[in-house]
C-alpha cells in the first residue's frame, strides 16, 4: 500500500513539474519564475511543502488528488518545530523521545547537564571488566543506538560522547555505563 501511495505522490508531482532529487528519492524540487523554488519532501503520507512564495496554488491541486489538511509544521516524525513569533526562525526539538529514552532506562530523576561528557573525563579500554570480572549486565548497546538517533536528528553536540561510548557497546565497564547515563 505504501508502494502504491509513492507511486501516486511522485506522478503527480512530476506531472506538476517537480524533479525527483537522486540523492533523496523523498524529495522532489521545482523552479519557476512565478512561484520561486518549492521542495517537497515525503515521508509515507506526510508531506514538507517549502515555498519561496505562496504554495497555495499546488496546495489546491494537491488537494483534488489527495486528503490533506494544511498548516504551520509543528510535528514531524517524532520531532517538534517551534516557531519564533515573526515565524522566521525555528527550533526543533525531541523533548518526548529524550524522556522516553531517560523512561527506557529509568533515569527520570537525572538532573539535566551542561556538557555531554565531564570535562576532563577520560574513557578507556582499561576500564573494561576483564573474562574474570564478568561483563557488565547493562543495555548499553540499547542505550547509545538510542542516543544516536537523537544525535543524528536534532543534538549534534552529542556526536563526540556518542562516538566514544560506541567504542565500548560490547564490553562496557562501570566508568562507560556512567558516562552514558550523563
């Protein structure tokens, strides 16, 4: 069905004189001298209309095609947009996702810091459990896929923690689970 609704939506767009990008087959662009640039982006059944100018016109016959209810973005797969008053800056955030991780892993009660990582701190092999140890029973594969995908979509300033803690997912010792949890 999925197939089906893409195969529908890229027709009619490129019946409107929209390109399909190769690098986002999700993605379709037009130029004109009346409307400007506008770029499509479609994910399933939602769509991103970005307009130069007014986009009413295709909105229109995007609705004879299709049921689609119009407004200011405010979610997008998972993602929220908030929007400055004069609408021209906007902040996105993952508010629900980061506390549903902090859920997933019973850390509600964590107080927020400032930095990803401890200043100064310093992870290393040597703090992984030795055979005789025994591993280290925490979910800390889960944990940083989980904290990858937030860093991927709207917190880039927790690439260096989130790279680092990858590097011990399969033998994490107490110092790595830690630094996760911060």
């Amino acid at each position: 069905a999925g197939l089906c609704l893409f195969v529908l939506v890229k027709g009619t767009l490129l019946k409107e004189g929209f390109t399909q990008l190769q690098s986002d087959r999700c993605a379709f662009a037009r130029y004109t001298e009346d409307h400007g640039l506008m770029i499509i982006l479609v994910y399933v059944d939602d769509f991103l209309i970005f307009a130069e100018r007014d986009s009413r016109e295709l909105e229109e016959k995007l609705e004879g095609v299709f049921t689609i209810t119009f407004g200011p973005l405010e979610w997008y797969m998972g993602i929220r947009f908030e929007w400055a008053p004069d609408g021209r800056i906007v902040r996105m955030t993952q508010r629900a996702y980061a506390e549903a991780i902090l859920e997933r892993f019973r850390h509600q009660d964590v107080k927020p810091a400032k930095m990803p990582l401890k200043v100064g701190q310093n992870l290393t092999k040597e703090q992984c459990p030795t055979e005789a140890e025994g591993k280290l029973r925490a979910p800390m594969d889960e944990l940083v896929g989980s904290l990858l995908y937030l860093m991927r979509m709207t917190r880039p300033d927790l690439a260096l923690a989130v790279s680092l803690l990858g590097s011990f997912v399969q033998n994490p010792g107490i110092a790595h689970w830690e630094a996760a949890k911060n």
